[in-house]
C-alpha cells in the first residue's frame, strides 16, 4: 500500500502496524507524517467551530484545510493498520483520536513505566481499588475499545484485577461484554493476556485465593492451566507455593488431562514439576511451608520427592534444613507424615486430604496443623522472592 502527496508527487509506502513492535512503527509513521506536512494535525488535532457561519471566508478556508488535512492523516492510519488491530480506532472520527488510541494501547512498556497509568484508565484502576466492581464494568461497557489494555504499571488487565474481588461475577460480566461486542480478539485471547510478570488471570486468582474465579477461568478455557509465567511457573505450580491445597486438588480434579500424563503413570506433566531453575512444585510448598499442599502433592505424585534442583537438593534436604518447623510442642502430625513420605522407600498411600473448597483468607496455624506458613499474598516476581529460603539451599537465578 502507497500514498502520493499530490503537491510533491512522492510515493511513500506505508509501514503495517500488526500490534508487535509499536514504537519503531509510530516513528516511521511520525516521519511519514512530517514528510506530508500532517505531523502537527495528527498532533495537535483542530477545533471546529460550533457556528461556522458565524466565520469569514479566510477562516472558512483555513478551516477546510485543516479539515483535509485531518481526513488524509486519519486515512493514512487506517491504512498502515493490520485488519486486526484497525478495530481498535472505529470510533475515532479524527486522525488525533486515532493516534491517541493506538498510543494508550500500544506505546512501549518503558514509556507507559515513565508516564504511569494513563488518563483514561483511572476511572477503572479507581473503581476496582475501591471494590466498586459494577462501576468498572460499567466502563467498560461504554469504552470496549480498551477492554484488552493493561490498567496499571504492572500491565494488568482488568481481568487480573477482576480476581481480586474474591467474587466471580464481574469475571463473568467481563467475559459477557467480549461475547456481545465484535472485537477484534476472542474470549480466549483475552483470558490469556498476561501481566508483565507473565502471569494470566488464572496465576493471579491461584495467588489470591480466589476458588471460584479459578474453577470460573479453567472451565472457559482449561489451556490456563499449562500457561508459564516469565519464571516458568504454571498455575497449578504459584497454587501450591502459596498453599492453596484446595485449588491445587481442584485444578487436578477438574482437568487432569492438563496436570498429569495418564501415559506415564499419573505424574505431573513436566511444565508442572519444575520451574527453569530446578525449583520443584513440592519444593515450592515446602519453602513456603505449606506442608498440607505438600502432602496432597506426594500423594498424588510420589516421585516428586526425588527430584533435585540445579545444587542438587531434594525435597527431605530442604525440610532437614528447616529448623522451625520442629518449633512446635505439639506431636508432629502432618509434618511427621511429609516426612515419611519423602523418605525413598516405596509405598501406597490414598489421595485423602480434605478440603473445604473455599478460598482461604491467609490465617494461618503452625506447621503440624498443616495451614502453612503466613506468607502473604503477593503475585509479584516469583515466588522465591517472597519465601524465606533457608540460607545457602537454593540460590536465586
């Protein structure tokens, strides 16, 4: 595709913008812009008089070239645009309104740190803050053209936000306004946006407890499960370091073809059992000392207690080197039990821990009660930087 300025009869090809790679397009299309005296149109914009009547016949002119001027600019984007991402501006009926679209959109994550979060994502960020939920949607319902955008420095969506509110419904009321409004990404797309974390709505409503949204996401779309973040953590893996034992049993219940290998005698797929830097999903449990999750994880899978990191360590390693958990008075209970079950020795044991299938609201009890640790919840750059690592076990990579 070509345009030609009629005053210099220049033939200038226009770059695609196809959503990757944003700001070396918005460069080549600033210069394309000056090249035809646009730039400052597609900058500035123009106000039209309510009255034009009321203008004299230079201000009417002046008026029509800058009106032209618009409409070529506003042409030239829609043309440089993907047939995917040109829905984005259908509203916009200015080249400015484009251009100020696609930039809250797309700029550069470094920019968008710089800037903070942008003028027409206060309202929602605000609203979600405050828990007033209805209000969020609301604008959404009136802004769809922003429903994918990310809401906060972090590059949260409002669906990672929506997780928070401990309730399902305004993820369903989300996922609602994608169905009824011809966007330009499917309901799938949406629900596998991640943050700059690389964590999906499914990682953030396993950190914060959220069972409900968990079993709401993974029954729209069971791929969430087996989706990494930047850390290589699946969901089922931030379920079990931040002792989410109900949801770890719910996400294996209710899609075991996503967790475990009926081929190879019921063990957790690899993506589960490790992360990149050898940290083991029971290892996870046991750092945050969640010895009821992982109970319930050597129950189901046996051979986890063997599985070493890259110095090593295995799963009775890291409990030899927890000196509080042997603090408690009372007899060892679970404790004991993770114990014997990390021991190498063969044995049957029966997928039995009870669950209340309810999000647990961070109370904790000691180690032999098997409630966990106090570890609050933070969704935030990897779970060893929010577990207290016994000294000299497990490096940080």
């Amino acid at each position: 595709m070509a345009t030609t300025n009629s005053l210099q009869s220049i033939c200038v090809p226009l770059p695609i913008f196809n959503g990757s790679n944003y700001d070396l397009w918005g460069r080549k299309m600033e210069t394309l812009f000056r090249s035809q005296n646009l730039w400052d149109i597609v900058k500035n914009g123009f106000e039209e008089p309510e009255n034009i009547s009321t203008l004299e016949e230079a201000q009417r002119k002046e008026l029509e070239v800058k009106k032209q001027k618009d409409a070529s600019a506003l042409y030239l984007i829609q043309q440089s645009l993907a047939n995917t991402i040109f829905p984005r501006i259908t509203k916009a009926s200015t080249a400015k309104r484009a251009w100020d679209m696609l930039q809250e959109e797309f700029r550069g994550h470094s920019e968008r740190a710089n800037m903070g979060s942008t003028a027409i994502m206060v309202a929602p960020y605000k609203a979600a803050m405050k828990g007033k939920w209805q209000h969020m949607i609301d604008y959404y319902k009136e802004n769809t053209e922003y429903l994918f955008s990310p809401v906060t420095s972090s590059l949260d969506t409002v669906l990672h936000l929506a997780v928070q509110s401990n309730e399902v419904q305004p993820l369903e009321d989300l996922l609602e306004i994608v169905k009824e409004r011809e966007l330009p990404s499917t309901e799938k797309d949406f629900l596998k946006k991640k943050n700059k974390f690389g964590n999906t709505a499914l990682h953030e409503a396993t950190i914060y407890g959220n069972y409900e949204a968990v079993r709401f996401l993974v029954e729209c779309c069971p791929d969430l499960i087996a989706i990494p973040n930047k850390y290589s953590e699946t969901p089922l893996f931030t379920a079990a370091g931040f002792g989410e034992a109900e949801i770890v049993e719910l996400l294996i219940r209710s899609k075991p073809e996503q967790c475990v290998d009926d081929d190879d005698d019921g063990l957790l797929f690899p993506i589960h059992r490790q992360r990149k830097d050898g940290l083991s999903i029971l290892g996870a449990a046991i750092i945050g000392q969640h010895f009821d999750t992982a109970l319930l994880l050597l129950e189901l899978d046996e051979s986890l207690h063997s599985l070493k990191d890259k110095k090593g360590i295995t799963a009775l390693q890291l409990l030899a080197h927890m000196p509080s958990a042997f603090e408690s008075g009372f007899p060892m209970g679970i404790f004991e039990r993770l114990i014997y079950c990390c021991l190498p020795v063969r044995r049957k044991v029966e997928f039995q821990v009870e669950t209340s299938g309810q999000a647990r609201k961070g109370t904790v009890g000691d180690v032999e009660s098997g409630l966990g640790s106090s570890l609050e919840r933070k969704p935030r750059g990897g779970l060893l930087n929010y577990f207290k690592v016994p000294k000299g076990i497990i490096g940080h990579n």
